[in-house]
C-alpha cells in the first residue's frame, strides 16, 4: 500500500544527484540513469522479485571485467524503480516521509553505481549499501 499522496520523487531524486561528489556526477555522464515506475516482467522473471520489491538494477559489465572483448556491447544502465523505493520508505503504518524516500533514493542509487564499479552484493552490504 502507497502513501496517498507521495513526496515529490523527481525533487528527491535530483536533491541525491546533486548532492553526490563530483566524480561520481560525472560517471552518470556515461552511465545513464532512469527512473521506471516498475520492472519489467522480463527483470522480475530474472530477479525473482515482485514488483514492489526491487527498488535499483544495474545492467552492463562491471568496470572490473571489462576488457577489449567486451566493445560493441550495449552500453551501461542504472535503473531505479519509483514503487520499490516508495514501498520500501514505507512504514507499517503507510507513511513514506521525504527524509525516509531521500534516504532510500541515495542507498540504492550509490548501490547501482557501486556494481559499476565491480562490488558485489557482500561488499555493498559491507559499505551500508546492501
């Protein structure tokens, strides 16, 4: 269940972006980032999730396993899904505050950019990412 009248998701999410270091600003220059309401049916089939249970997905080859083999491929992807990151700012009693919803959005947006980066899901967890 949604909040009735959710923040405003598109000001948080561009609060997050501007608020990251330069550097990793600048990696979103060549690692673009969408925002979907929801997966796809494909990328639930593949995650095993529900709708309303994956809030991010990275999609491309880390930066780690690349190498000269890898040209010609289709180019990196973060995706973050507005359901997923709303259910999971929700608390029991369907309250999705900005602070909560900004928290979240930063989480799983530094996530994302850390599987470009090659860190798996134990080093993500490691960092508070996880």
């Amino acid at each position: 269940m949604f909040p009735a009248q959710p923040p405003p998701f598109d000001q948080l999410l561009e609060q997050v972006l501007s608020e990251l270091p330069p550097r990793l600003r600048a990696l979103l220059e060549e690692v673009p980032l969408v925002v979907e309401d929801h997966p796809s049916p494909s990328v639930l089939r593949h995650t095993g999730l529900g709708p309303d249970e994956l809030c991010g997905l990275y999609t491309g080859i880390p930066l780690t396993d690349r190498s000269v083999l890898h040209s010609g491929v289709m180019p990196d992807v973060i995706t973050i899904y507005r359901r997923g990151l709303l259910a999971a700012s929700t608390d029991r009693r369907g309250r999705c505050t900005p602070g909560r919803l900004l928290r979240q959005i930063r989480k799983t947006v530094l996530h994302e950019i850390g599987h470009h980066f090659g860190l798996d899901e134990d080093d993500l967890r490691g960092y508070g990412y996880g």
